[in-house]
C-alpha cells in the first residue's frame, strides 16, 4: 500500500511541526484501519510479524479530533 493511498490524521493543522511525514503519525487506510508512525521502541519484544512504534499523547488526541470522536 502506497501512502498516497492513506488518509492522513494528524500533522495538517496549521502550525504543525511535521515536515514531509517524517514525525509521529496516525493514518486511515482505505479498509477503516490505522497505520500509526512513530518511533521505534524496544518496551518489550512483540510477536513475529509485529512492531512496536511510540508516539506522542498529543498526535492521538490529534487524530481523534480528525475522526470527529
């Protein structure tokens, strides 16, 4: 999946510090899921196939106000 195929949620308000997507994101795939961005973390060791990524508290909000939650 491209990521011109993904609504982005969060990082288009104005004033925004995101530059060219390289910053914590949450985006909406075409199905209804989410792609989240972040840094990579090592919290704990997930099952194969998984990733952990953290993000900041104020992205989340961020995306919920753009789902209008």
């Amino acid at each position: 999946m491209a990521r011109e195929e993904l609504t982005r949620l969060t990082g288009n308000t104005t004033g925004g510090n995101c530059g060219q997507g390289d910053c914590p994101n949450v985006y909406r795939t075409p199905s209804g899921s989410f792609i989240v961005q972040g840094d990579m973390s090592t919290a704990f060791t997930p099952p194969a196939g998984e990733g952990l990524v953290e993000i900041p508290e104020e992205v989340l909000r961020e995306a919920v106000r753009a789902l209008g939650w």
